[in-house]
C-alpha cells in the first residue's frame, strides 16, 4: 500500500463517475448473497450428511465431534486466511476476474461436495477428506467480501459510501433466511437425496455466475493501479498500523466475536428454555436473517442524515442491550427449575425482542465499519483494506463460536456467553470514543 493511505483525506476516494457500472451493484448483492445461501444450504444438513460416514471409521464421539467442527471451521479459516488476498489481488488484476474466479469456485467446490455425501459409507475416509476439501474450497472462493466491498468503494461517492455498504448486510440477512429454506425445500424436491443441497448451491452459484458474466462490467480504476505484489504480511501488517483503519478492525472483530457467541449458542438454549425442536430452531434462524434483511434495508435511508459513526454507536449499544437481555432470559429458566412452565408468552416475547434487537443493531455495525475503512483508505488498495477487514471478521467467526460454545457449558445458567459479549461490547463502545473515527462528510449526501 501507498505511504499516503494512513493521511489520505476521505475526499481523494471520490470517483470521477456520476454512477455504478451497469448491474454493478446487482452483481455484488449476488455474489454476497450466493456466498451465504450455499452457507446456509449446507449448513443444516452437513452434520447429519457426515455422521453415517464417520459412525464407519469408529471415532470416538469427541473425535467425531472435532470432525464436524472442524469441517464448520475450516469454511471461516479460509476466509480469514484469503480474504486479504483476494481483495489484494482485485487491487492488481481488477475486480471483475476475482469476483469470477470466486463463482466459478463455488460452482466446483458445492458441486463437489454434492459428490462427496453420495459415496457409500464403506469408503467413509474418500467422502470425509472429498467433504473437507469442498469446504476448504468453498471458503477459499467465498473470501471474496472484501472484494465485493470494494466494488461499491469504487463506485459510490464517500457521502453514499455507506448506503452502498448496506447492501452487503441485505445480501448477508437474504442468504442467511433463504438458504435454510431452499434447503428445506429441495430436499424435498429432490426426494431427500444427499446430494441435492450441494447441487442446489452449485446451481445457484452457476446463475449468477453467467449473470456476472454478461453484465458486470470492470469498477477498478485504471489510475488507482495497485503495485507489483501480489500479497505479503508486511503490507497487511502496515493495514492495521494505519491508526484509524487498525481501530476500525478490531472494532469489527470484537463485534463479530460478541454475535458469534450468540449464533453459536442460540439453538442449544433454545431448546433449554422453551424445548424447542429442530424445525422450531430453523424458523428462528430464518427469523435472524429476516430481521438482518429488514435492519439493512432501515439502515440506507438513514445513512443520509445521519454519520456512520453515530450508527455504529446506536448498533453497538442495540446489540449489548440485547445480549443482556438474552442473558436475562438465560437466568430466569435457571433460576425457575431449568425452565419448567417458562413457555409463557411474556418469556418467549422477551427472548424473540432481545435477539431481534441483537440482530438488528448487528445489521448497522457492518456497513458503518466499512464505510468508515473504506473512506480512510488510499483508492489503489481498497480491495486489499476491505479484505484486511474481511479477514478479521472470519477470524472472529471462528474464535467466537468455540468461545461460546465453552462458556456455555461452564455453568448451568447458561449466561456466560452472553454476559462475555456484553463486557465485549462495552469495551468496544469505549473503544469508538477513543479512537479519531469522527465523520467529516456534511449530512443530508444523496
């Protein structure tokens, strides 16, 4: 990255363009929200899919639990790991050849899996490591957010920076409802065979692929050429040394690993609290990414009147007041005999607001993030800032979940994830006052 990216003023981002590139920003929210319906394809069923296969090698049930961790994990360690590479490389060859190669890749590596879970459970090592590289593979070609940031970074102007970014949280609530349901629904389509998500996911991820192809035309700058390199440390490294930029991102990774804590722990109470079964945990899940889709779509609007900052602020504070209402919950079925007569109305009434609420101030700490990163960068290494970025977040979905899921069964009442999150958040808050993260730009921007 160029020296000047650590002073570089807000307005030198601007572009010269008086609009996006035809379909530009249709073909972002595709691949964003392509990215997380295959998650969310795959997600539901991908336990059940390995279990047959790893009862054949005779693991041990915690062998057998680190196995379907680690193929959950792996997804977000790639993109922790590629993320910046990704964003690097759209710096240098464009953005259009990588968004590509990011759907091209989910065409393969969806399909593949689909291959995987059809091979017979007398061959149970073959369709374990077959479903382990999918899901490296998957990962690997879904770090392309970072990239899909940047597309809006080059074709928005700094006061619609951030109305522009809020399509990446719509893209991530459609994913996370839709996803669960297509899956629902095509399996049962396709008579319950296994191999019916992968190639659901493989389809889609095809769709906009041909989409992309015929419509998305190159947002990158010529003029905002990045360097030779491809990738190193040192230079992500010098990402996080740019004081305004290097705060934003660990902002974004605490909060990140605060709702973690949250996701991952959500079904598991759940059931404890109100018995809620399998199908009743899918409605919720589709709930949360409704919810998600609804708080983007709120967000654009007041993006025009209101700073970034200050939005980042108020999801903050909705997320830890909402948390700690989670932990309420938590504490009043531990504290009424594990919950027993606790499926009253009022409770599973303040239960859905506090997550609704969690959910929601989720949704306005995203765009408010990247925008802010966005406009702090030099315009010749956006991709790799945003990347830089994505990267950090993957890494707070994969330390956030374990945290949890720990903390969970620490003690009974349940409330230690939630109570972590909280002080978590706090300690954020404090950390947006500290830091010179003060929106310059006059309010009111079209």
């Amino acid at each position: 990255m160029k020296d000047s990216a650590s002073s570089a003023p807000a307005t030198t981002i601007e572009t010269a363009r008086t609009g996006p590139p035809r379909g530009a920003l249709l073909v972002i929210f595709l691949t964003v929200f392509i990215d997380l319906l295959g998650f969310g394809i795959v997600l539901p069923v991908m336990p059940r899919q390995a279990g047959p296969y790893l009862e054949a090698l005779h693991l041990s049930p915690l062998a057998a639990g680190a196995t379907i961790g680690l193929l959950f994990s792996v997804f977000s360690l790639m993109q922790f790991v590629f993320s910046p590479i990704w964003g690097r490389w759209s710096d240098r060859v464009g953005r259009r050849p990588m968004l590509l190669l990011s759907l091209a890749g989910s065409v393969i590596f969806y399909a593949l899996y689909g291959f995987a879970v059809t091979i017979s459970p007398e061959r149970a090592a073959l369709a374990i490591g077959l479903m382990m590289l999918a899901r490296i593979g998957a990962g690997i070609a879904g770090a392309s957010v970072g990239t899909a940031a940047a597309v809006i970074a080059d074709c928005t102007t700094p006061q619609n920076r951030s109305r522009g970014m809020a399509l990446i949280g719509i893209a991530f609530g459609a994913g996370f409802t839709l996803g669960p349901l297509i899956a629902y629904f095509g399996m049962k389509l396709f008579n319950d065979r296994p191999w019916a998500v992968g190639a659901l996911a493989s389809a889609l991820s095809a769709v906009a692929f041909l989409f992309a192809f015929f419509v998305f035309r190159e947002t990158r700058d010529p003029a905002n050429r990045a360097g030779k390199e491809f990738f190193s440390v040192s230079r992500s490294a010098r990402v996080l040394a740019i004081p305004a930029v290097g705060a934003l991102v660990l902002i974004y990774f605490l909060s990140i690993f605060s709702f973690a804590n949250f996701e991952a722990t959500l079904a598991r109470l759940t059931e404890e609290a109100f018995g809620m079964s399998d199908d009743d945990n899918f409605l919720v899940f589709a709930g949360i990414g409704l919810v998600l889709m609804l708080a983007g779509g709120s967000y654009r609007p007041l993006a025009k009147r209101v700073s970034e900052t200050r939005l980042l602020t108020v999801g903050l504070l909705l997320m830890a007041v909402g948390l700690a209402a989670v932990g309420a919950v938590a504490g009043i079925v531990h504290a009424n005999a594990g919950g027993q007569g606790l499926s009253s109305s009022w409770v599973r009434g303040l239960f859905y607001a506090a997550a609704g609420l969690s959910v929601w101030g989720f949704a306005f700490v995203n765009p408010s993030v990247s925008s802010l990163i966005s406009r702090r960068s030099d315009p010749s290494a956006q991709g790799e800032v945003l990347g830089v970025n994505q990267s950090f977040a993957s890494l707070g979905r994969i330390l956030g979940p374990f945290c949890g899921s720990v903390l969970f069964t620490l003690h009974p009442s349940r409330v230690l994830p939630y109570a972590v999150a909280v002080v978590t958040l706090l300690g954020v808050l404090a950390l947006v006052r500290r830091t010179t993260v003060v929106d310059r730009l006059p309010q009111g921007g079209a």
